[in-house]
C-alpha cells in the first residue's frame, strides 16, 4: 500500500486510535509508517475532537485538512454546509481498496453503531473514486497549529455526545459448561458451518509447539474450511492446507490435521504464521478466521477487546457458540 486517504465528517482520538492500529496490524507497523497518509476531517458541530487532529498529525509522513475550519467562529460551531462524507481509500498500484458508507472515525461507528458501509477495489485507470476525492478534498484547509490552537479556545465536549458516546459492547454471558459440543451439533445437522463467512476460536494458553502458534479446533472444523474428512480415526491425518491470508500475506503451507491418537485429545489443529513469520502471539486471545476469495483471513484480539466481545455476541445472538470439546471450556462460534 503507497497511500491512504480518508475524508470523514467527525473524527475522535478513540476511533483514529483504532482505525489506524488495525491498519497498522494488517500491514505491519514500518509499512504504515511508510505509507503517505492524507485525513480530512471537519469542525462541524464540535464533533471532532482536537485530540484526534493531534494523533492523526503525529503519524508519519501524514497530512490533515480541515473542512469548514471557519466554524470554529461560529456559536455551535454551525456550518452553512456541513461537511459529511465517510470515504476511505487505500492506493497501491495494482488497486485502489475503498470503504464508503456510513461511519465517522469514531469509535462508536467502528464498534457499537448500527452502521452500512460498503467495500471492494477499483483498477488502475478507474477514475470514479479520484474524482470524488477530487470534489471531497476541494476547499479544505491544511490544518496548522494556529488554527489547532484556536479551535481548542473554543472547543467543549458536548454534553450530548450521540454521535460518538463510545459505550463499551456489552459482554455476552456464555457459559461454556452449559454450550453444545461443536462436533456433535454437527452431527445432529444442527449447524454448518459452511453456510457461515466468520469462525472465531478462543485461543487459550496454546501450549501445544515452541512457538505457541499451534491451534487446537474443534473437530469439524474442516467444514468451515472447506475441507471435510471422511472418516475420524485413531491416527494422525493432515486433511488439507487452507490458504491463510495475514498482513498482506498467504501462506499456503500451514497444515490443518486431525489428532485421533489413543493418546491425544480427539481435536483438529492449524499452524499458524510464527511471530518470526510475520504472525501474532496467540496466547489468550481471540482468533477470527473469515472467509474470501483468496482463502481464509487471520484477524487476532485479545480476548477481552471490544471488537472481539462484538463477535462472540453476534454468535451469541445467532444461537452458535459452542464448546471445542467434551473436555475443556474453550468456546467457539460462527457468524
């Protein structure tokens, strides 16, 4: 990725915090701050916190504009034309990937809104998204320090914050004891999971491997993947190698086995990308695998993060959290 550009209607520290470190994730710290960075964000109603200016002008090689700088002489901050666009787009030469709907970069729009956003690429020679950019970037002002300081004079929280309130997701209550195994859901017909784009295992201490970087799923969990085993024996079966798809990454070579072993606890497992190899620690933490065109997206949180709590009550609410196994109180779910 060469460069990003983001025009928004309101921004908060929260949101840009999160946005950017989930960017940042994806690609790899030294490439993001590599990456050209132009954010437009407005004044309007006071909804953008001068927080948020400051960190997304402490970002390398990044550029801020204001949209409708004027208003910070006006009560309220009330704009003769409110600024309110939500475009994210991020340029490399083969493509340009956008994001546009209805989400501020706020914390709130990223993780407890009810929000519709739409993605996808555009090829090079498509000029569509440039030219909204074009019109979007248009009349703005770069932001300096003396309009910075001028908009903090005056700038107050608002006390009515509807935009951005940034409740924390509510923690479902799952009670692993309680929960179907995932196996035998499966055997009833009750669930399949390829009829599901998300799976999201809880990681554990992932004792199995020097690395930590050996997953323990649920048997049937090579149903997600698209690559059902036949028969469980008592052996130790490689099923398949799904693509995995990390950081701009796939790995093609990471092995999903069965371990039926008198010996072994009857689960399946997937090694996953090492730190070394441009992976995460696992240790206790959420792991999302999505589904795409191109295999199966790794996305890692810890386990109490906010955005991990989303998943677990989106399978929650959809009735399919499971126990990995007869033994143990890891759970799982899909999406």
């Amino acid at each position: 990725m060469e460069q990003v550009r983001w025009a928004v209607a309101y921004s908060t520290r929260k949101g840009c915090e999160r946005l950017i470190k989930r960017v940042a994730d994806r690609i790899g710290q030294s490439k993001w701050d590599d990456t050209k960075k132009t954010f437009v964000t407005s004044f309007d109603f006071g909804l953008t916190d001068p927080a948020a200016l400051e960190f997304l002008a402490s970002q390398k090689h990044s550029e801020v504009h204001v949209a409708n700088a004027e208003v910070h002489l006006r009560p309220g901050f009330r704009p003769a034309q409110a600024y309110h666009p939500k475009l994210y787009l991020f340029d490399d030469p083969k493509a340009t990937g956008y994001v546009v709907g209805s989400a501020n970069l706020t914390a709130s729009a990223l993780i407890s809104n009810t929000e519709v956003v739409s993605a996808g690429f555009e090829i090079p020679g498509n000029s569509s998204w440039n030219d909204a950019w074009t019109e979007l970037f248009f009349n703005t002002q770069p932001l300096t320090q003396n309009i910075l300081r001028d908009y903090k004079k005056t700038w107050s929280r608002p006390k009515l914050r509807a935009v951005d309130p940034d409740p924390k997701p509510k923690q479902p209550v799952i009670i692993a004891s309680g929960k179907n195994v995932f196996w035998d859901a499966i055997e009833r017909g009750g669930v399949d999971p390829m009829l599901f784009n998300h799976f999201w295992v809880e990681a554990g201490s992932m004792p199995n491997g020097g690395s930590h970087n050996q997953l323990e799923l649920p048997r049937g969990a090579d149903r997600f993947f698209g690559m059902p085993l036949s028969q469980y024996s008592e052996a130790h079966i490689i099923i398949g190698k799904p693509p995995l798809t990390l950081r701009g990454r796939v790995w093609r070579d990471r092995p999903l086995t069965w371990h039926g072993a008198k010996k072994m606890n009857k689960m399946e497992r997937i090694n996953l990308p090492t730190l070394a190899q441009g992976g995460f620690d696992y240790r206790h933490t959420a792991i999302l695998f999505r589904r795409h065109e191109e295999g199966f997206e790794i996305n890692v949180l810890p386990w109490d993060d906010d955005a991990a709590i989303a998943w677990r009550a989106a399978s929650e609410a959809l009735g399919i959290v499971f126990r990995l196994g007869k033994i143990g109180a890891r759970i799982c779910g899909l999406f």
